[in-house]
C-alpha cells in the first residue's frame, strides 16, 4: 500500500510543469500519506549557501522562501551536515534547535528531518513534524527516506532548467551559468557553441521547445494537422464500423470529439502564439492533458491518458509530414538529444560540429565511435539533461571529464576559449610528428596503432601517423544492417580495409555482440549481459557465423598477407582451442578454392580477469595477445564504465589493473610473445609511460590520440619510464599514481598534455 502511495506522490510530483506548485503538492500529500501535522521542504541555495523553506503544508505559508537558515545552522543544517536521517521525540530541547517565530514551530515536538541527496549532491532536507512529543516509527522514517532518494532527480533537473532558481529569487540565467551535468566521457576534448536539438519523428516527448517569430505559419501548419488527424480518424472509423463491436467503435468518436474540442485547440494555439512552434506547442499542452488524467483516483478515466497521447502522436506525425523546419546550424554547432545517431551527425555541415551530448548512449556506441574518430568531443549519459529546453542554448562540453555547462558565464566560456586555441596549437605542433618514430631518447621503438570500426576513419589514421589497425571492430559493419552481412560483402569490407593499410598489419576482431553492443536482427535480452552471451561465447555457439566471416577474412588477405585475427572475451583455454579449430576448417576450405592463401597469425584478447591468470597457458597456443583495457578495468573493478552513476569509480591507473597488466606481460614475454594493449588507457599520457616501461610492443588508440602520445614517447627514455613503474607499483591508490605520473610528465616539459579537460571548478 505504502508503496503504491509512494509511486502516486511521485508521478504527480514530476508530471507537474510549476516547480513551485510540485513543491506544495509533495508535502501536501507526504502530510496525508503519514498522518502528521507539518510537512516542510529545504533545499539550498548554493549562491547564497543557505537552506530556504520552499514548500510547507502545516507551518506558516507565509514563510515559503522567506526563511533561510545557513548551512550548520539548526536541525536543517545538521541534518545537512551528516547527510543521515534525524529523528527527535522533542526537537525543542536538542542543542541545535534554532527558533525562527516567523515559521510558527513553536507547538510541534517530534521531528523527522532527512536529507535530499543525488549523486552524492546534497539539494535539500525533507522534514515532517508533529506536536505530540514521540519518535516518528521506522515505517514512517523509511517512507520519508525513499520519497527523498526519488526526489533527488527531479530537484536536479528543475535546477537544470532554472525554476529553481526563480524560487530563490534568482534569474533563470544566473543560476544556469553555474550548472554542470556530469555524464559519461565518450570522446576527449573541449567544445564549445550553440545547441541543436536532433529528435526522432513521431516522438512527442523528444520534440524540443523551439521559439519562432513566424506564428501565422505555425498557425496554419497546426490547423493543416489538425484537419489531416480528422480526416485520419473519420475514414478509420467508418474502415472499422463493420468489423469491431459497436462499444469499441466509440473509442474513434471519442477521438473525433477530443479534436473538434474548442479547448485543446484553443491552449495549443495560445501556446504559439506566446512563441513555440506548433510542435512544441502540441507537446506541453498534450502533455498537460495526459498529467491530468493520470492523476485521476478513477482507474478507467486514468487510462484515457493513453488516448490522449495516441492523439498527441497523431497531430505531431502529420505536423512532422512535409513541414519538418529547416534546421540551421550555428557555426559552432553542438549536437544535444536523447540519442543522437550517426545519421545526425552525418547531417550537421562539415566544419560546424564542435560537440555532442545525450541523455543515452555509451563510450562504445557508434556515435561515440564516429565521434572520436572524428575528434568531436562528446559526453553521452547525461542524467536531468533537460534537452527539449536546450535549442539555441550555449553549452561546452568536456569530453575529458565527462562534463557538460548549461548557459556559461563569460569567465567559463574565456577559459574554454582559451583551452580549445590550445588545443589547436598543440595539433598543429604535433601534425609535424606525424612520420616520426614513437621512439625514446635512449633508442627503443613502440608500434602505435589505432581502434577503428569505419571505413572513413581510415585516412584520418593515417594522417594522424598510425603504424597499422590494433583493433578493427568488425561489428560495426553487422550493427550498420538489417541483416548478417554475406560473406562476399565483409569480404569486400575487409579487403578494402587490408589494402588501404598495406603493408601495415591489420589485427581484425572476430565478431563481438552482446552485453552493451546489440544487432536489432539477433537480439539477445539477457538479465546481466556484460556477464552473459557475449564475444566469443555467441560465435562459437554459432559456427556458421564465426566461419563466413574467417572465410571473408583470408579471402581478403590475399596477396596482402597483412591481416591478423583477434579472438574477443576470451576466458577459458577451451575457447581458445575450440576457436582455433574452426579457424583452421575455414583455411583448409580455402585452400581448396586458391592454394595461396597464407594463415594469418591468430591471437586472444585479454580483456577477464581469468584471462590474465591463463596469460602463460593462453600464450602457448597462439602467435600474439593483445589487453582490452576497457574491459579489464570495467570487470576488475566491478564497475560498468557506461553507468554515469558509478562512471567516476572506472579507473584504468588503480593499482589492480596496472598489477593485472604487469602480469599478463611478465607471461607473453616468458615465450617471447608479442603483447599490445587497446583502449583508452593506451590513449592516455600518463599511462603511456608506465605501459611502455612495463614491455608492451605496440598501443593502440583513437587516431586523434596518437600525436600526443608520440610525442609523450619521444620525451623519455625507456630506463625512466620502467623507474616510474617500480615506484607506482608500489602505491595504494589510482589518484596517488595519476597526481605522480602527471609531475613526470610536468619535469619532462610535457605540461602541456595536462591542459587537456582542466576546466577550473571554480571558473563561474
């Protein structure tokens, strides 16, 4: 029962488009639900730092954002202050009572006071009181406790949009110069211009806000819908008056008397007139209409919310027919949406993207893939990004930290500016590295490779001075499809691939779906899937697949001879056999067919914990290894680097994954085996160092990457780098080891790299 109360409180809170009135609903309702006499919310001011009273229902009303208290000032603020439930049978008499004779407190006793907390954020306190002297029972306390973990997102993003702020008497734009969102890092760099908002069709809730001068055109444009969706639901209704039952034919009636209602068209209409256009006009009002109904206690009125959406989506398909705005793109373009696409971005003017930001989508997404490629910094996994109010809004983006700032004040937005020129410079410095060696001052040679999954990114690398392909995502061609690509056409792929690199090696991963990379034609829905039916568990179950493409793959390397297979999520040596008996069944089919073909060395990802431990075993049985640092980290650690939530915990420089690693090149090296190191780890300067120190033969990385570790290589030699080891090996923590690698670099003149992302915290 509680529960239900709970989840009631909750979508009527967020369903309400007034922050204020929202406020006043929630302590209304959490005061009936518990049966107490007061119900007050705190949340702070951080320009002030101070607690205000933004909502009461039992204290005085008058009080509401009257009442400030500093942040250790009363029960507020110890409540604040140890971020844990208080809970008093007499607050009067507690140490830290503070009497405020404005709030008209003085009756009440009991008191419960828990904080509002979200991502380790303190927004606010929720408290009840009572004026019988007693402890509020654990039922009441755990209630109260769960109303405040929910509330936590959706105080984030009223602060987001700025209602907030208007509460505490502030401009919306003041305090959305302070506003930063944390997200997933997905691309490195700093951009920084104006948003345009990218929305799938026939989606109502994704339509952004969009101001518009031109209302006499959204005005017909509406009416043209309207009148279309009538039409559209007349002829399915006299379609369908001989085949459904008459009780269920009145559903189209009811649609058709919803559309003719002078109200909806009134409200949508009054809303362009205030300056949306007609899409996001028929979203707040459709939007507004849905709320209503779902709040309703009457379980079969609260379902004609469905229909009330069907209705919006109707409208909104025929407004989106042929009168889909020409989207203009500012000169420095950033991309925002719930999930951007590949198409998207392909859509953007050359030259303009200067950053991308989504609600959804991973480090490992295509986008984000294109993305790096490309050098666009984006950060995806954006939680509260409040995107359909972000058209024609300034945004820079971190693609370093994983940060984004809404509205930025004119000192963030000088230092963004003056990083990015930066950045520039030190590319075009860098650019006169590119057919240099990545070799030490004492003479010792490291192969720099690059992770690539397209086609286009192929003469990007080689630009950037790649040596060859370390990871060649073979899945990104099936994922690009609506169906399993023939073996003629991956050998196509491939050949192409092989013969722009030659004779640079080319180091192909077997196909490697599952866990956060999907096919939508061989779907695989799985409770945990970065533990279940992934890599090379799914080829082997399926031979066929696994065969066309090494079949695909030596056809293409004839008379190139610069191909190499890598078997992905290796985690038992029976895989490895069991993958290697294949491979040789589709050489010796081959042969059959052309006596040239030469069988290309084959070699295993280490990417699980017990792969490192079988190192040594693994290593007898094929010709080269190569570390997937993401993945190894992500297991290791427990952590999923795609989750914003748990992201900051991912730590490629934690003492376990460096000892992993050290591991796993001690054993490659006992039988004189080749080992390489993928992922962003190897893109990483400080990292650079210590992986060439501990022996591995090549790193490899985004091609934009490749520069500044070159020039992180040619700065040291190779006795310094394997002295930073011994000495990082021997220490506690992944920040103690960064803060010392990152002085390493700073005495090896190589301050610059450290710019990278190092937007001040304190830059508003």
């Amino acid at each position: 029962m509680m529960l239900k109360i709970l989840r009631r409180i909750v979508q009527e809170v967020s369903s309400t488009p007034n922050f204020g009135e929202a406020l006043q609903i929630l302590v209304k309702r959490i005061r009936e639900a518990i049966s107490t006499q007061a119900c007050t919310v705190f949340l702070i001011d951080r320009k002030q730092e101070e607690f205000v009273l933004l909502a009461t229902e039992g204290l005085n009303p008058a009080s509401v954002g009257q009442v400030r208290l500093k942040f250790k000032q009363g029960l507020i603020g110890l409540v604040g202050h140890r971020e844990e439930p208080i809970n008093l049978e007499n607050a009067p008499t507690h140490p830290n009572f503070f009497h405020s004779p404005e709030v008209g407190e003085e009756r009440f006793r009991a008191f419960l006071g828990v904080p509002i907390i979200h991502h380790r954020q303190l927004l606010g306190i929720l408290v009840v009181q009572q004026e019988e002297s007693r402890r509020f029972d654990e039922t009441e306390e755990a209630f109260l406790v769960t109303m405040a973990a929910q509330l936590g997102g959706i105080i984030a993003h009223a602060e987001a949009v700025g209602q907030l702020a208007l509460l505490f008497n502030q401009s919306k734009t003041d305090n959305l110069q302070s506003l930063c969102l944390r997200g997933i890092a997905s691309a490195p760099g700093i951009g920084m211009g104006t948003v345009v908002v990218s929305y799938p069709l026939a989606d109502l809730d994704a339509v952004p806000d969009r101001k518009t001068k031109r209302i006499a055109k959204e005005m017909a444009v509406f009416q043209q819908a309207m009148s279309a969706a009538r039409s559209e639901i007349y002829a399915l209704k006299e379609r369908m008056a001989n085949t459904l039952p008459a009780e269920e034919n009145l559903l189209f009636e009811a649609y058709l008397r919803i559309l003719d209602s002078a109200t909806l068209e009134r409200e949508i209409t009054q809303e362009i007139e205030h300056g949306n256009w007609a899409q996001g006009a028929l979203r707040t009002i459709i939007n507004r209409h849905i709320r209503q109904f779902e709040s309703m206690d009457d379980d079969y009125l609260r379902e004609r919310a469905t229909d009330i959406r069907d209705l919006g989506r109707r409208i909104l398909c025929h407004l989106q027919k042929g009168h889909r705005s020409v989207v203009e793109y500012p000169k420095q373009t950033i991309l925002a949406g719930e999930e951007v696409t590949a198409a998207a971005l392909a859509e953007v003017p050359e030259g303009t993207l200067t950053g991308i930001v989504a609600t959804r989508g991973s480090s490992s997404s295509h986008v984000a893939i294109m993305a790096r490629a490309l050098g666009i910094p984006t950060v995806l996994g954006v939680e509260g990004l409040p995107v359909t109010q972000l058209e024609g809004k300034e945004l820079i983006i971190d693609g370093y930290q994983g940060q984004i700032y809404i509205h930025p004040s004119k000192k963030l937005r000088k230092n963004c500016a003056k990083l990015i020129e930066q950045q520039s410079q030190i590319n075009a410095d860098l650019a006169e590295l590119r057919d240099l060696p990545a070799q030490t001052l004492d003479g010792h040679r490291i192969a720099l490779w690059v992770n690539t999954g397209l086609a286009t990114d192929a003469g990007l690398s080689l630009t950037a001075g790649a040596e060859g392909i370390g990871l060649y995502r073979t899945e990104i061609p099936f994922m690009n499809r609506d169906h399993f690509p023939t073996e003629e056409e991956q050998y196509i792929i491939y050949r192409q691939l092989l013969n722009a690199f030659a004779p640079r090696p080319v180091i192909m991963r077997t196909l490697d779906v599952g866990g956060d990379k999907a096919l939508p034609y061989f779907p695989i829905r799985e409770d945990n899937p970065f533990l279940g039916w992934r890599g090379i568990r799914i080829t082997l179950d399926h031979p066929e697949i696994f065969l066309m493409q090494v079949r695909a793959m030596l056809r293409a390397n004839n008379g190139l001879n610069n191909l190499r297979i890598m078997l992905p999520m290796i985690t038992t040596v029976t895989e490895t056999d069991d993958a290697l008996q294949l491979i040789q069944q589709a050489y010796e089919e081959i042969l059959t067919e052309n006596s040239n073909i030469i069988r290309p060395p084959v070699g295993v990802m280490l990417e699980v914990p017990s792969a490192i431990y079988q190192t040594f075993a693994l290593a007898k049985r094929v010709d080269f290894l190569s570390v997937g640092s993401n993945d190894l980290t992500q297991y290791l650690l427990a952590v999923d680097r795609n989750n914003s939530r748990v992201a900051s915990l991912y730590d490629g420089l934690n003492p376990a994954v460096l000892h992993a690693l050290h591991q796993a090149v001690k054993s490659a090296q006992q039988l004189n085996k080749p080992i390489s190191i993928c992922g962003e780890l190897a893109s990483d300067p400080a990292a650079a160092i210590i992986l060439l120190g501990m022996g591995f033969n090549a790193l490899s990385m985004n091609s934009a990457a490749i520069p500044r570790i070159k020039w992180t290589i040619r700065n040291f030699t190779l006795r310094k780098a394997k002295e930073l080891l011994n000495t990082v090996l021997k220490m506690d923590t992944g920040k103690e080891i960064r803060q010392y690698l990152e002085q390493a670099l700073r005495d090896n003149g190589l301050e610059n790299l450290l710019n990278d992302g190092k937007i001040p915290e304190k830059a508003n």
